[in-house]
C-alpha cells in the first residue's frame, strides 16, 4: 500500500513538473515566478571590418578610415598669404578662380586626426563646395560667399564658419602679424580646435566617406612628355606644377617660381596626380563671381612625368566627380595625393605644357565661353581702358608730388634742389599731359574735381 502512494506521488511530481515547462508557462517563455523577464545574454556585435585605405589617395596607412568624414579646409592665397600652414599635407588641393583675380584654395584632409595646423583660413566660394560637398567633406573657412552661404543653405549642409564659432574653432598667431603680416593672414585651425567649432552643433566628424577617384597602380608612361606644367590663373595668380624624377612627384611653385612651402612641416607642397579640368565659363548675375559650366568637358591628367587628354562629368553639387581616358573607360589614377585646378581659358588665362626636353605639347582648344562670359576682344578692351585710367590717375598723383617737392626745394640754400625739383616737375607736367590726353581720346574731357570752399564760421566742415 505504501509502494503505491509512493509512486503515485512520483508520477503526480513528474506531471507537475511537465505542467511548469509546457508551452506558455514562465519557464518557457524566460519569465520568473514574480512575471519579470530573466536575463539574457547579449550577443556580441561585430565589428566592422578595418579599411585603412585612404580614400582620397588610395594609399594604404596604419589609419582605420571608417566612419571618418574629410575634412575641407580653404587657403587664403594671394599677395600675404605665404608660406600657407598644412598645403603639403593635404591629400588633394583644389584650385581655380572664384571671385575676381586671386584663386579659391582649398585643402582636403582624409581625416580629421591629419591635420596639425592649417590655414591662413579664408572665405569658401561655392566652386570648392561642388568638389568637396559630393565627399561628405567637412567644409572649415572664415566667412563665405552668398553663393556659397545660399549653396549650403538649400542642402541643410553644416559648416565650421569663423565667422560663427569663433576661437572655438581658430586661433590667431599673433607672432606671425608681429613680423608684419596682416591680420587676415594669422588666423588657422587644428584638428581639436575643429571638434571643438563642430561641437556648437552638437556634432563631430564621423561619417561615411566615399573615394575619390578609382585608384590602381599605372605603368610608368612611354614617354616623359608631362613634366611640367604651367597654370595662369590671372596676372596675378598661378601655379606652376614641375615634375621630380627622384621622387615621382610634381612640385608645386608659385606664380613667381617660388616653391610653395607648407609653413608647419617645411615640405614643399607635392603630387602624385595633376589634373586640369576644363570648364566654360562667364559671370554670375553679381557681375563679379565666376560662373561654370560643370556638366563636364575635357582635361589633363599627368602622373609619373608623363600626360594624357581625359574627359570628365560631374554634375550638382551632390554629385561626384567621374573622370574617363580617351577610350571611354574609366581613367584609372595613380594612388598618391592630388593637385586638382579648374580652368576656364578665359582672357588674362594661359596653360602651357613641356615635356622634359622642353618639348611644348600641343594641348586642347579651350573650352568655350558661356554667354555671361565676355570675349577676349571685350576683356583685351576694357583692361586696356582701365591702365589708361590707372596712369592718368598716377600721372595726377606724380605731378601733385613734384609740386610740393618744388615748395621743399624753395625752403632750403641749395641750388641743386632747386633745379632738381624743377626737373622733376617739368617731366611730370609732361607724363601728364600725355596720360590726359590718352584719357580724353577714350573717355572725353575728365571732369575737373570741384574745390572746396570753406564753411561758414560756426559749422562743421565736411572732414
């Protein structure tokens, strides 16, 4: 009798025991007696596969670039601007003529962790936004044109404008003003200093980034036909891109000859890759800014000493440079960082090309002017009238000096001073006379400046 309560308390225990961990019961569904849900294990992600290749020269580094956005720094150039700080260690520097006659500079960095110190940080143009914006580049400046503000605007794009973020984000080198500098040439950024602008907008550099050309490795060329290159920009501005075989670089001078030093590292500023892009041009409706035609067109690419005709597309702003050889494939570039300028061939513009035996090549005809453009007959014409004004103005400016020179030389005892002065009035009276009538044959009869008569006692003067 005992043996069969025992083992009907068995079989009970097993059925409640097969009750508890049937379907829907706590146990099975991960719940706890008290209705809370047991702990489980999380799984462990997996990390994203390292990319070290740098995606804007193809090289590879010891950098993981995933999730790094570019950053895109702009150069103030022209008169005062050199030596610029961080132009030899950009990965790809894009330049042409935005506004009036000095060129848009612009340095592109990889990552933000490249860059040391950079600058003299100067205003963006909304042409270095339609090479950087397709990167998901970073754009870092002082100030910006409203072509560039409105270009930024429509994208709802987020900038690191001096302007905005002030020292948080730039600072100025005061000892580089000290040795006489102007003020608009001492400011510059770091890699801190841009998290810290970023972080105004509660933002970083992370992000995708996208390469920028396809990059493998070339033959060396047949022949060194592209060794060096020389841009003109205006009279006034310029790059001249030389080839060193040592190296397998193109080095970067200034339009004056002079080598384009990096005023942080020392390094002159060097290329594995040059390309010229060229566009048809003409003016934006402020009558002042340069308009191009950015759909595409033909261009140069030089590597290794050697150069070829390419063709190229791009596009909006969004949209990202694609560049094709002569058969239509896609132009397959050299890993190494990039000299990238956009010419128009409009007048006060000049490309030449030579080979290492001095051999000029013949290159492509320019591109044609948009209709905002203004003929090379127009330019020629109008740049001729304004040296007329600029000596006749000179002329008055001379003659008003040799004047007082005369007043001076009356006040001391020495002949010689007189006579000198004498002479130098007569020969400004002459220059004068010459400039005037250059003046009078374009423009007619100047207008002479009304004099000034005294105010009456009692009031203010006009100064």
């Amino acid at each position: 009798m005992r043996k069969s309560i025992r083992l009907a308390a068995v079989v009970l225990s097993v059925l409640l025991l097969a009750a508890c961990t049937s379907p829907g019961s706590p146990e099975s569904t991960g719940e706890t007696a008290g209705g809370t849900a047991a702990p489980t294990a999380e799984p462990t992600p997996t990390p994203a596969p390292v990319n070290n290749t740098n995606p804007l020269t193809g090289q590879t580094t010891e950098t993981d670039y995933n999730n790094q956005r570019p950053v895109a720094v702009t150069l103030r150039s022209g008169d005062g601007s050199t030596p610029q700080w961080g132009i030899g260690k950009a990965d790809l520097l894009v330049e042409g003529v935005s506004e009036g006659y000095d060129t848009s500079l612009t340095a592109v960095f990889a990552t933000r962790t490249d860059i040391s110190k950079v600058g003299p940080v100067g205003k963006v143009t909304d042409l270095s936004l339609q090479f950087t914006l397709p990167l998901n580049a970073v754009p870092v400046h002082i100030g910006k044109t409203v072509y560039a503000s409105n270009l930024l605007n429509v994208l709802t794009y987020q900038d690191v404008d001096g302007l905005n973020v002030g020292t948080s984000g730039f600072t100025f080198d005061a000892d580089r003003y000290a040795s006489g500098y102007r003020e608009e040439n001492c400011w510059y950024t770091t890699a801190d200093q841009i998290t810290g602008g970023l972080a105004n907008y509660s933002m970083d550099t992370t992000g995708a980034n996208m390469p920028l050309f396809h990059f493998e490795e070339r033959q060396a060329p047949a022949s060194q036909n592209g060794a060096n290159l020389y841009i003109n920009f205006s009279d006034t501005a310029g790059a001249e891109l030389k080839y060193d075989a040592a190296t397998g670089l193109y080095l970067r001078h200034n339009l004056d000859g002079t080598p384009s030093m990096d005023a942080d590292s020392g390094q002159q500023a060097s290329f594995k890759n040059v390309l010229v892009l060229y566009a048809s041009s003409g003016i934006k409706d402020d009558g002042y800014t340069r308009q191009y035609d950015l759909s595409g067109g033909v261009g140069l690419y030089l590597t290794d000493g050697g150069w070829e005709q390419i063709s190229w597309t791009k596009g909006d702003a969004t949209a990202p440079l694609s560049l094709t050889d002569a058969s239509g494939a896609t132009l397959a570039v050299n890993p190494g960082k990039t000299y990238l300028a956009l010419w128009g061939g409009y007048y006060g513009q000049k490309l030449q090309l030579f080979a290492a035996d001095g051999t000029e090549q013949t290159l492509p005809e320019k591109p044609a002017l948009l209709e905002s453009g203004v003929s090379d007959e127009a330019a020629a014409a109008a740049a001729q009238n304004q040296e007329i004004q600029n000596t006749y103005l000179a002329a008055q400016a001379e003659l008003a000096a040799a004047q007082q020179a005369v007043t001076d030389a009356a006040a001391t005892d020495d002949p010689a001073d007189d006579e000198a002065a004498a002479q130098r009035l007569t020969a400004a009276n002459d220059a004068l006379a010459s400039a005037q009538a250059a003046y009078e044959a374009v423009f007619g009869t100047p207008t002479p400046a009304p004099e000034e008569t005294p105010a009456p006692e009692g009031e203010p003067s006009a100064e």
